[in-house]
C-alpha cells in the first residue's frame, strides 16, 4: 500500500486530486467549528457583499456569511456523496459478482435487465427514484446511490470475469489452492482496483448529481446550506451578486476535478505498465 | 450490416423500451399521488372520487391498468394530463422536437469546436497549448450543468451586456432572428459540457494513430505532414470519437433537463420536470418512455452510422 501511494503521488493528477480532497474533507469535518460566523447568522447591513476581509467571500441576500455557509454545507454535498457513491458501489460489487458467479439463465437476464435501465439517462433515472421516495437530503444520496448500482454491476462482472479467465488463476487451479485461497488471495485484489478507480470517479458524478437535485428543489431543503442549493437560492440575486452563486458553484466544480484527477491519478499508478 | 443484426438490434431496443415502461409504470404506482384527488381537488365528496376512479381505471387490478397503459402507447395514446387535460402524447412529442433541435445544434457546435482543439492537443503533445485544454476539459467535465449554464446567464447574458435575451423561447418559424438569438446561450451550454468530453477523446485517439506503422509509412513516403494527418491520421481517430458522442447523447437528454429548466426553455426536459413538481402522472410516464426511447435510438443510429464509415466492422 506504500508502495501504490507513493506511485500515486508521483503522478501529477494524483498528488493535486489527493491534495484537494484532503483540504475539503478536513473542511467538511473541522465545518462549522471553523467558521468565522454561524451559517445562519443575518448581517443586515452587510447584505449582498462581495469579498471582504470581514466576510471572505461575501454575502447573501440576508446578510449571511457565505464562507461560513460553505463550511456547513460541505458536509451534506461531500459525506452525502461519499455515501451514495459506496452505497451503489457495494451494491453494484454484489450484483455483478452473483451474476458472473452464477453465469448462464441468471446472467444473462441480469445483465438484459441492466442493459435496459442503463438506457435511461442517468438523471432521469434519478429523478423518477427521487420521485417516488420524496425530496429531501437523505432520499437524494439513496436514489444516487441506486442509479450508480447498474453501472457498478456491469463492471465489477466484465472485471471478475476477465480475471476468473486469468493464467494466475489458472495456475493457482493446478497448484490445488482451495477455492477460498483463490476468491480472496488471487482474484480478489486485481478485482478490487478497477473498481476503487471506477467508484472514485463517481463521487465526481456524485458530487454534481446530489447537487443538481437540490437545485432542483429535490434533494437537500432549506435551511441547509448543501452547495447545489446554495446556486438554487442564488439565482433571484443573479444579477445582484454573483459572489453568491459563485462561491458554491466553484466549490462544486473542484470537489469534482479533484476526484476526477484522483481516480486518473489511481487508475495509472494501478497499472504500473502503461 | 447483415438484416438480422438490424432485426436483432430493433428486437432488443423493444426489449429495453419494454422494461423501461415497466420500471416507469412501477414508479408512478408507488408515488404518494392520487390522480382522482388531484382531478378533483381536496373537496370532492366520496362518491365523486369513486365516479372518477371508475372512469380512469384506477379501481381494476394494477397489471390490467399497465395493459391498457402500454396498449394505448402501442396505438399512439400515451394517456390525458391531469393538469391540463389534454392528451399527453402531442405535448410531449412538440417538447422533444424543440429538444431535439437544441441537442442538434449543441452537438454540431460541439464537433466545430472538439475536433480542431483534440487535434491541436494532440500534436503538441506535452506543450503548453496541450496543458492548458487538458486542464481546460477538467473543469468542463467537472461542472455541473447548471453552475456551466448559471456562469453563461450572467456573463453572456447579462442585462447590462444585452448581447442575447437570458430565457424564453421563440419558434424558429415564427420569428428566426429572435427564435435563434434565444437558442445561442443554451445550445452554448450544453456544448461546452461535451467539448470537454470529447476533445479529450479526439487527443487520446489521434496519439494512438500517430504512433502507428501505417501513419509512419506514409511520413517515410515523404508525405506532407498536412497530408498525413487528415488522409491517414484523422480519419481513424475519429472513428471511436463517434461511439463517445453516441454515448454522449444519453447524457445530453439528460443534461439537457437541467438547462432547459434555467432557461426556460420548452424542451421534454423542462416539460419532465414540471410533471414531476405536478405528480402529473401520465406525463411523467410519457415523458421517461419517449425519452429512453429516444436514447435507444440514437445508439443504434450511432452503430449503423460506424459500420457504414468503418468498413472493417460487419455486424454479423
């Protein structure tokens, strides 16, 4: 392990993805207890504010800090993301893994099934979840989490299958290794990689997914202060401030672009030959 | 391109059409909404509701109701509005219509732009100008569409620059000047999304064919460089670069629902959506069917269209 993250860290993509996602998960975890103010603390006379050295980042409509309102609202955008992310992945890992295990009537049928949900935009998908299950924080991270599972199942089964095939595999067959020895010793861990790499660039999708649901009025309500629906709120004031819609929008953007670079940046030091 | 392969190809998109419809049946059924309430409203007496549960349909058994859904799609009747009460189907079909001309004029954009930047990216490779639109197509993948559209309303369509009208729609028969002025800063915003995406692709690709034999050959033939990348080069490499854009079509349909709900724009994205704010349940049903259709279609388009620039690839 060492080892891969020193790898890791050599790429450029790697070492700037990791670095941002450090930075943001020690805001998301030190949050409010950081912030100059309380995320909802009103400043009249300061209302609509650009930066400032008393409000670093400006203000809103009422007067509220928006760095402080950053930090309270990066954990319902990055935990919540972190969380339906894990959510699809675990259970795309089950799904797939069943289907390439037990392979003919089953599999095929599985997959037909994914093939077809996978035909509806991803979006879409979500929406019709978030639908059913009502708009809140909670339900947005599940139905996230639940449009990612067809995905993660094709992959995890096209990569078990491609490494079931493998010579290792093969050969730990003829050395007469239990099948347990093989699962976990053999398979396993060339399994697992192109999965953490599949499932790291999904929190990105994750990120903009829960934040474009709160946008839209579906996913985390006020008075939260989730990044998307910060954007949702600052659009009456468009013209007033920009800062407002700005600020969380640019936070956004680079929890995004450091877990893109990072699943890049994981991806080429899994594959010490390319 | 064999017949069968065609045969099979239409088969499976039934297929797929078919347990779409399902999930969205299932969906609508299980949504906290009664369509006869929401006719009535709140006040209805008991034998009002019963009366309209009868003639909706609501009182049979839920897989008969799916029957008589699914035979109605089959004849054309995607079901009434409960909103508006007028049937679903033209609605909706208008809806994608303007959709598809916004997907349209995105994606034609989109090649405009990604074709010649990948290229550029490609041939200097490791430069500054290869740097910057690899950095450049990060922060285009990375953002979300409605922080990419909110930057286009208040840079370009600022009331103060008064470059282009922010919102609205006008048809394009009816008045072209002003219908294409309020397509510009949509059209623009989804394609600055894709031109991330595939300019990369473009890159990824050409550095491929560039470092292959016959793209040496042709170099050691004493061809022009010119030459040699759009008689040989080009042409390979933007073989694969058509299945992305395929791909990214299921993504436009639904990208495009959050910028058409920005600005304002009556597309099926923007007509899903306020269904869904309206639990208008017939029109959430057609709107999910005819746009996973809409997606089924575009790939096999995309397939045909690579066997017939391809012609290693037989579909047999």
């Amino acid at each position: 392990m060492p080892d891969l993250l020193r790898r890791l860290l050599r790429t450029p993509q790697g070492a700037i993805g990791l670095a941002i996602i450090l930075a943001a998960l020690v805001m998301a975890i030190a949050g409010t207890s950081i912030a100059p103010y309380s995320p909802e603390q009103f400043h009249p006379r300061a209302r609509f504010g650009g930066p400032s050295a008393a409000f670093w980042l400006g203000t809103d409509q009422f007067g509220r800090d928006l760095f402080s309102r950053l930090l309270a609202g990066a954990r319902a955008t990055l935990f919540y993301a972190l969380a339906a992310t894990l959510l699809g992945t675990a259970a795309g890992a089950v799904l797939g893994t069943l289907s390439a295990f037990l392979g003919g009537l089953v599999d095929e049928v599985l997959m037909r099934i994914v093939d077809a949900v996978m035909a509806i935009p991803n979006l879409l998908f979500t929406l019709l979840i978030v639908t059913v299950l009502g708009a809140s924080g909670v339900n947005a991270l599940i139905a996230i989490g639940i449009a990612f599972t067809p995905g993660m199942a094709r992959v995890t089964r096209s990569v078990a299958l491609t490494v079931r095939r493998q010579d290792y595999v093969a050969a730990a067959i003829a050395r007469g290794e239990s099948s347990g020895y093989i699962v976990l010793r053999e398979m396993l861990p060339n399994v697992v990689g192109p999965i953490v790499v599949e499932a790291t660039i999904r929190v990105a999708f994750a990120v903009m997914a829960l934040a474009t649901l709160s946008f839209l009025g579906l996913g985390a309500q006020p008075p939260s202060s989730e990044w998307g629906l910060m954007v949702a709120e600052a659009r009456p004031y468009l013209f007033r401030n920009a800062w407002m819609m700005i600020v969380p929008g640019f936070a956004i953007a680079l929890v995004a672009i450091a877990f893109n670079l990072f699943g890049d940046g994981l991806r080429d030091a899994l594959n010490p030959r390319t | 391109m064999s017949a069968s392969y065609l045969a099979r190809r239409l088969l499976s998109i039934v297929f797929t059409v078919l347990v779409v419809s399902l999930l969205v049946f299932g969906i609508t059924q299980v949504l906290p909404a009664d369509a006869a309430v929401m006719l009535l409203g709140e006040n209805a007496t008991p034998e009002q509701l019963a009366a309209v549960r009868t003639r909706l349909g609501l009182d049979q058994p839920v897989w008969w109701q799916y029957l008589r859904w699914i035979g109605g799609v089959v004849r054309g009747d995607l079901g009434t509005s409960l909103e508006t009460g007028l049937p679903v189907a033209g609605e909706m079909l208008t809806a994608l219509g303007r959709s598809l001309l916004l997907a349209a004029l995105s994606l034609l954009l989109m090649l405009v732009i990604a074709i010649p930047l990948g290229v550029i990216a490609a041939l200097r490779r490791g430069k500054p100008a290869d740097v910057a639109i690899g950095l450049g197509s990060y922060v285009g993948v990375s953002m979300p569409e409605f922080v990419t559209a909110t930057l286009v309303l208040i840079t370009l369509g600022h009331p103060e620059v008064g470059l282009l009208p922010a919102t609205g729609y006008v048809p394009l028969t009816e008045n072209f000047g002003e219908g294409l002025s309020r397509l510009v800063l949509p059209v623009l915003t989804v394609s600055v999304i894709l031109v991330a995406h595939v300019a990369r692709m473009v890159r990824s690709e050409l550095v491929d064919v560039l470092g292959t034999d016959y793209v040496r050959a042709a170099r050691l033939k004493g061809l022009s460089p010119r030459r040699v990348l759009f008689r040989h080069a080009l042409r390979n490499a933007l073989l694969p670069t058509i299945t992305i854009v395929a791909l990214d079509v299921g993504y436009l349909l639904g990208g495009i629902i959050v910028v058409e709900e920005i600005f304002a724009f009556p597309g099926i994205g923007r007509a899903l959506i306020v269904a869904i704010q309206q639990r208008d349940l017939p029109s959430i049903q057609a709107g999910a069917l005819i746009m996973a259709t809409t997606y089924a279609l575009a790939n096999l388009c995309a397939d045909i269209a690579y066997a017939a620039l391809d012609k290693r690839i037989r579909y047999a």
